[in-house]
C-alpha cells in the first residue's frame, strides 16, 4: 500500500468516526419530533467557556436509575409541555422517550446545553430564571434528541 492510498485510508476511517459522533443529533434533527420541555437553569455564563446556557430539565434531569449507562426517560404530553413518565435501563416498547447516559447522579440527555452569541446567551439566562421557559427539542423513534431553541411564552 503506498503513502497516498494510507493518507487517504486515514482520512475516510476519521470522516466515519465524525460521522458517527454526530449521527444521533443528525438522526433527531432530520427526522425527529418537535417537543417542548419545561427547562431550569444550572450554571451562569463563564466568560472562559464560551457563551452557552447550561440548562436542566424539570423532572428529567434529576431522575436517575442508580445505574450507571444508558437510561431511557419516557416521556408523556402533559398540555402544551413534554414530561418525564418514567426512567428504565431499557428502552420503552412504545411512546416517545429520550435516551440519556446515567451517571449515577444526573441523566444527560444530550440536551443539555445551548451556544449563542455572547448578548443572546444572557437574555436567555435571564429569561430561563424567569421560570417560564421551554425547549424546543426534536426526537426521533430511537431516543436521540437535539435542542432546537429555548423560548418564553
């Protein structure tokens, strides 16, 4: 095999691997469902971060299977919102759920943050402490989720 063929074999397998770090949020993002949940704030902005809102979902975040790896948050409609049903290590026959990584103390979701601009990241968190606000997240049939925006009503 000569230098170009091994160049190229290498550039491929990392384009794959890029792929695949990205393929749920694209999966979601293409074909998943708009939802909206009702969000808390974690953490202000930190000037040496970046300008993000860390957030936490009501009733998502905090649950926990005491196991740590994969968990699966049913979710059921509750008016205009999404709420957590229930939480299992294994995913749900039926109905929309979210599929997150369990720590042992905190789901993650996947969801968890959102980047703005500097001046649109603190009118979010001013807004989220206000306490009505949702995201907008699209699921697909296999869990995965991708946060779409943060609003107000």
């Amino acid at each position: 095999m000569n230098a170009r063929t091994r160049v190229a074999l290498v550039c491929v397998l990392n384009l794959g691997l890029v792929g695949l770090a990205v393929a749920g949020q694209l999966s979601a993002r293409a074909t998943g469902e708009d939802i909206r949940l009702r969000v808390e704030p974690v953490d202000p902005i930190v000037p040496f971060r970046g300008a993000y809102v860390d957030l936490s979902y009501a009733g998502i975040s905090t649950r926990t299977t005491k196991e740590t790896g994969d968990a699966y948050v049913s979710l059921a409609r509750r008016g205009p919102v999404w709420e957590a049903s229930g939480v299992s290590t294994e995913p749900p026959a039926e109905g929309l759920f979210l599929k997150c990584h369990d720590d042992g103390w905190r789901l993650s979701c996947g969801i968890e943050s959102l980047f703005l601009p500097q001046d649109r990241a603190q009118e979010i968190e001013t807004e989220v402490n206000g306490g009505d606000a949702v995201a907008v997240v699209k699921v697909d049939s296999r869990g995965h989720a991708a946060l779409v925006a943060v609003r107000t009503p």
